[in-house]
C-alpha cells in the first residue's frame, strides 16, 4: 500500500484552507474577498483560483481510489495462463513469515519484471533472534513455498529487511523454523 507523506497532506491541508478562504471571502465574507482579490489582481480572479484550488485536491483523492487496478502476475500452466494478484501473494508471503516465531511483524513488496517477480521482504524480529539464520531461512522458505503453493517458478531476489528488533530476549531463541505436523 503506498504511504501518504506528512508533506503532502500538509499541502493538501493548505490548498484546502486556502481555496476555501478564496472562495468564503469572495462568497460570503465581502470584506476578506477585497483583500484577498488584491492581492491575486480580482475578486473574479480569486474565486476562480480558490475553484480549482479544490479541486485539483478533490480530483488528487478520487483518483487515488479510482484508478487503482488490480494488478496479477501471470505465468503459463498446463491448461493455459494463469494470473495471482499481487495482493494474494503478499499475503500469502505474509503468511509464511509469521510461522517464524522470530518474526514479531512482517510485510512485503513485489517487483514485477521481465525475468519473473523479485521480493523485497521487511521484518520486526524479537530481541535475540539470529538474524542470518533466521533471513536465509525465511528467504529459502519463501521461495519454496511460493513455487510449491502458488506454481510461480519465476522468483528472482528475495531481499530481507529487518526493519526494528523489539521486545527483550527470550531465554530460547526463536530462530529455528516450526515444525511442521
């Protein structure tokens, strides 16, 4: 999911308040449209700023839930093409990492490319966790179990991240895979 930045809704605040100061002013509030059109040249001029001022942040949010597809990756089969969306396998990569008892929060990113799909992975592990077992693990597990479960054989990089490491050590060290019944 991409993230909104402190930035951007800090413009987005100011295009709203400003736009809607133009147009109040100019609306409603004569005296503040006669200072604010003197300041952008006329009342008319203001008005038609402070319009499309709202606009254009208004259309910004639509199209941010508009226009989004749904993207699949998409690999040949015995019986022909067959498509995984992008948010089934990351949750299905999500899934195998939190069987690690190491992993306190896991999420994952896929980079489609001609070659097949590269796998950025990001971890919170617990304090004590033997990182390159528990990141070579994790990375071979991956890859197993997506070529296993999802049949995509294309997988190039599986890149870990280990993003924070929380929480006190335990006494047993969570770094050996469950064991699978």
């Amino acid at each position: 999911m991409k993230r909104t930045g402190i930035g951007s809704i800090l413009t987005n605040a100011v295009l709203l308040i400003l736009g809607g100061a133009l147009i109040y002013g100019n609306t409603f509030n004569r005296d503040l449209g006669i200072k604010i059109g003197d300041m952008m040249a006329t009342p008319f001029g203001s008005l038609m700023l402070g319009g499309v001022m709202i606009a254009a942040v208004i259309l910004g949010w639509v199209a941010r839930f508009v226009g989004k597809k749904e993207k699949f990756i998409d690999f040949q089969s015995d019986g022909g093409c067959v498509g995984i969306s992008t948010k089934a396998i990351k949750d299905f990569i999500e899934r195998v990492g939190k069987e690690f008892g190491s992993v306190k929060s896991i999420d994952s990113r896929l980079n489609h490319n001609k070659g097949g799909v590269d796998i950025v992975i990001r971890v919170k592990v617990l304090s004590g966790t033997k990182i390159p077992e528990l990141t070579q693990e994790l990375q071979q597990r991956v890859r197993e179990r997506v070529r296993e479960s999802l049949g995509i054989d294309g997988i190039g990089n599986i890149t870990v991240k280990v993003a924070e490491i929380v929480g006190e050590p335990t006494r047993k060290t969570a770094d050996t895979p469950p064991v699978e019944g």
